[in-house]
C-alpha cells in the first residue's frame, strides 16, 4: 500500500495534513476545545474528592488508549505516505510512542497485575514511565511544528518509504524499550514521586508543571505555524493533554480520586480526536474519490459512445458515394476494354467518379465539423435566451406534434456562466426527448419549460412533458451510453446531456411517475462576476 502511494505535493489541498481548515471547521475546534474547557472547569471543582479503587478502570482506559494512539499513528504514517513530509513523521511516531509506552506502564501498575506491578519494577516505574509517557507527545508536536515548513525531502525519501516508516518505527519502538528498562532497572534511584500505592509526593508538582510547560511550548509553537486542519486538532489534542496532567496531579495528590479519573477520561478524549477526524477525512475522500470516477467513467464512456456514433456516421454516409465510385470506375474500365474503347463514355463515368470524390469529402468534412468539441471559452449567459434559441430551432417539430409549450422568461435570475452551443444542445436533447415521449401518447401535449433559483445558489432549469413517464426500470439507466427505448434510438442524448452539464459543474436529474410524463431538470452555475456587478449596481442606484 505504502508502496503504491501517490506523492502529492504538500501544498496540494487533499488531506488533513495540507488542508486549510474552512470557516466551519475553525468554528468546530473552537466549539470542542470550549466544551472541553466547561468540562475541566466542572472536573476541578471536585476533583479533591477521594473515590474507591475501580479494578477495571485501568485496563479499560490503557487499552483504549493504545489502540486510539496505535490507529492514529498507522493513518498519520499513511498520510506521510502521500505527502512525504518529515513534520508528519515525527508525529506519527509521537503517537507510536503514546501507544506503546502505555504496556510498560499498564504492566508496571501497581495492583493491576501483581500487587507490585510486573517487570519487577517498584513503585516509582509507573510515574515515571507515565512522565515519560507525556513527554514524547509534546516532544513530537513540537518536531512536527519546527519541522513543517522545512524544505521536501530529497529524492532519497520516495525511494525508500517503507524503509523510512519501518525504521522511524523501530527506533520508536526501541526508544519504548530503553526506557522501559532503565526505569524499571533503576527504580530505586528515581525521585520519589509516589509514596504508597495511592498518593503522591509534591515533587509530582514541579514534574507536572515542567510537562504542562512543554506542552504549552508546543502549543504556541503550533500556534504561530498553524496552517493546516490537522494543525488546529493537534492544538487541541495539546491542551487535554495539559488538562489530563493537571487533574491527575494536582487536586488530590492520589490517584483514584475525582480529579485522578477525571484525567483519564480527558486523556482518552485527546488520544480519540484526531483519530476520529482523520476516520471522518478518509470516508469523505473516498466519497469524493468515488463520485469523481463514477464521472470520469461516464465521461470516458460517453466519449468512446461518440466515437462509435462517428465512425458508425462515417461509415453509411460515406458507403453511398464509394460505391458509385467503384461502379462508374467499373463501367469505365469496361468502356476501356472494348476493341474500340469508347473514350467519350469514359470521359463521363470518369466525371461522375469526380463528383462522388467530391460528395464523400464534403459528407466527411459535415461530420467533423458537426463532432468537432467546441473548446470556445465560458461566457455570460441569460438562459432565457438559451432557452429561447432552443424552442426556436425545434419549432417545427413542435408544430408537427401540435405540442403547446409553455416557457415564459424568468427576467429576475442572475446570468449563469457558460458556453452557449452546448448547453443549447442539452435543452434540445432535453426538448426532443420529450417531444418523442409525448408524440407516442393521445391527450394533452404540453412542454414546460421552467427556470428559477436552485437552493444550491446555481440557475436551474426544468424540462416538464405529458408524454408517457419513463419506462419500468429505465430509472436506474436512462442516463447509461446505449440505453433506448426507441426503435432508432442511440441512446447517447442524455448521456453526453449529462457530462455536458457535470462539466459545467451543474447536475442532471430526472424524475418521473410512469403515465404522467417526465420532469429533467439541470443546474448551471451563476456568473458571480455580472452578479456582483448587478448588485453594485443596485446599491448604486438605492443610494
Ligand atoms: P435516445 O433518445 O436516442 O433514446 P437518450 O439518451 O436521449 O437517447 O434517451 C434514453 C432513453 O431515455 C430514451 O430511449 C427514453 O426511453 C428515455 N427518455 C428520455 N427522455 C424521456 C422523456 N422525456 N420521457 C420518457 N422517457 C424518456
């Protein structure tokens, strides 16, 4: 997976760690890191009170730790994967050492698995592996808040990317180890900080105020670097870090106590925050990742479907003037092959092959220009006049049909942004389709043509028949390349309607009750610049 990785410049606004964050998301941090707040503030104000030991509590609260701590790191090392970047490095390993620094410090616990904890420790290794503990997280935020803005890496990094995160890996991991066994192995020399299995010497006081100092460091760091979503979080995640330190140590002095598991409970928020964003990130790319080829493949197959429609042209208009090519050529030969040929006789077939030369050319010249893809730029448009051009070029078919056709001119929309031949060609799809539907069915023949402001922001426009609905089934794969229901059909209208419009960055949509006809209707985004312009004006004019 790591291998297959696409790199992506860091600059390139697709993951949490390069995303700015939107308005909305700032207000979501915002939001979060007050509730957070009012939460400590009602923690502090009992956190003195002295509860019982709870004998699950412990491992419940190390294992969801570690496996918070393990995913995040594991999906933080997938996004280096993407953006090769150091900062995210090193803040993917500080999560890897979050996660694993918590087994030390579970089996050393005292009462959890032996009363004096394993790894014959005493009873000092817990704290400090605890101490340690929170002084690689901030350590690790502070690399990933100096490291951000250093240059890319050079070359040597994409060749070996597994390398790099195994590696960083196992010198975590290694870390992890070393710490654990000069804690243990010296527990004796270490400062006192616990006396007893419960309570704590003031000497916790000056550690936990160095590590809230360091995370405060790392938060000011973040602070004055802040650039991406994953940015803001990681601020976050800091300070329930401090809060988890101070109400573990301060208030009582002893753990089990309010202050002491209230904590704790800060610590598992901190350690599920970025993780769950980061989960919320994945799904929404990959929402976006599948709309995106779901398009694309439409748009390939509508391609290759127009490509066919080309060739298939070709092929019978040109089939026409070829074989009279081959027959007079024939006929002059014959003429030729006589004991006296006949040069006058020769002479006229050889004309006519002349003019069928020419009508070939001339069918194929119509053909490329008339599939020829217009690359003429967007421009501002009135749909009322897109919509007008359209009746007026299908007229006489709507005559033909004695189709009434309702499509009084909304003058209150703003002008959308477009190019004109094609979405002209969308609303004669549009209109032909239900011309066609409504020719098949006795009664009323009405075509309505409607357009209004979408709730999106974007004009849309509604094509409304009372021709036959839709056929059973047809629901799902009208929009399909091929799919008809006509003798003669292509079934090519709606799809090219659809990428037509999908390029526009609109939408495409149909709905219908079999019987009662069908309603298509379609987006097309506003020309922002005329209406800017329009609402200067306004304001010109009401001043
Ligand atoms: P074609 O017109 O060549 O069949 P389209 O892609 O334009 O190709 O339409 C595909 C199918 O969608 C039609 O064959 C028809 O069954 C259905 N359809 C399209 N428009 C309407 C409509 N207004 N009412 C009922 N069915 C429709």
């Amino acid at each position: 997976m790591i291998k297959q990785a696409i790199i992506v410049q860091e600059d390139q606004p697709f993951t949490l760690a390069s995303l700015s964050p939107s308005r909305p998301q700032r207000r979501l941090v915002l939001l979060v890191a007050l509730a957070l707040g009012a939460l400590f503030i009602m923690a502090v104000q009992h956190s003195h009170i002295q509860l019982g030991r709870i004998d699950a509590f412990v491992p419940a609260y190390g294992t969801a730790i570690f496996v918070n701590d393990l995913i995040t790191s594991v999906l933080l090392f997938n996004q280096f994967a993407i953006l090769r970047s150091r900062a995210l490095l090193a803040i993917s390993n500080g999560y890897l050492f979050m996660a694993l620094m918590v087994i030390p410090w579970m089996l050393t616990f005292p009462g959890l698995f032996t009363p004096n904890g394993l790894l014959g420790a005493g009873l000092q290794s817990t704290n400090w592996l605890a101490v340690l503990r929170y002084t690689g997280f901030p350590t690790a935020v502070i690399a990933y808040a100096l490291l951000k803005d250093a240059n890319r890496p050079n070359r040597w990094w994409e060749r070996s990317l597994t390398a790099t995160i195994l590696s960083s890996a196992a010198m975590s991991a290694a870390v992890v180890c070393a710490m654990t066994v000069l804690v243990t192995a010296g527990d004796a020399y270490l400062p006192r900080i616990s006396i007893d299995r419960v309570h704590f010497s003031t000497f916790l006081l000056y550690i936990a105020s160095c590590l809230i100092l360091l995370n405060a460091v790392a938060l000011i760091l973040l602070w004055i670097r802040q650039r991406s979503v994953l940015d803001l979080w990681l601020m976050v995640v800091v300070c329930v870090y401090a809060i988890e330190i101070y109400l573990v140590s301060f208030p009582g002095l002893a753990r089990f106590s309010v202050g002491w598991y209230a904590g704790r409970v800060f610590g598992f928020v901190s350690s599920i925050l970025v993780l769950f964003v980061l989960l919320y990130e994945i799904t929404t790319l990959y929402a976006h990742l599948l709309r995106a080829v779901l398009a694309q493949r439409r748009e390939r197959e509508a391609r290759l479907m127009t490509g066919d429609v080309v060739s298939a042209s070709v092929a019978h208009e040109v089939k026409q003037p070829l074989t009279a090519i081959i027959a007079s050529a024939n006929a002059g030969l014959n003429w030729l092959d006589r004991v006296e040929p006949e040069l006058d006789e020769v002479r006229r077939v050889l004309r006519r092959v002349v003019t069928a030369g020419r009508h070939a050319d001339a069918v194929i010249e119509n053909i490329r220009a008339h599939f020829k893809k217009s690359a003429q730029p967007r421009t501002s448009l009135d749909i009322n006049d897109v919509i007008e051009e359209a009746l007026a070029v299908v007229r006489d078919k709507l005559q033909t049909h004695r189709v009434a056709v309702q499509a009084a001119p909304n003058k209150r929309l703003p002008r959308i942004k477009g190019e004109q031949v094609q979405l002209q060609q969308v609303l004669l799809n549009l209109i032909t389709n239900a011309i066609d539907s409504m020719a098949t069915k006795n009664g009323e023949r009405v075509l309505s043509i409607r357009s209004e402001v979408h709730h999106s922001g974007c004009v849309m426009v509604s094509v409304e028949d009372t021709g036959k609905g839709l056929e059973p089934g047809a629901m799902d794969r009208i929009f399909d390349p091929t799919f008809t229901t006509k003798a003669h059909g292509m079934g090519m209208g709606l799809s090219i309607c659809r990428s037509i419009i999908e390029e526009h960055e609109g939408q495409l949509w149909v709905t219908a009750d079999k019987g009662r006809g069908a309603v298509f209707q379609f987006t097309v985004p506003v020309d922002l610049g005329s209406a800017s312009a329009d609402l200067s004006n306004a304001f010109g004019q009401a001043l």
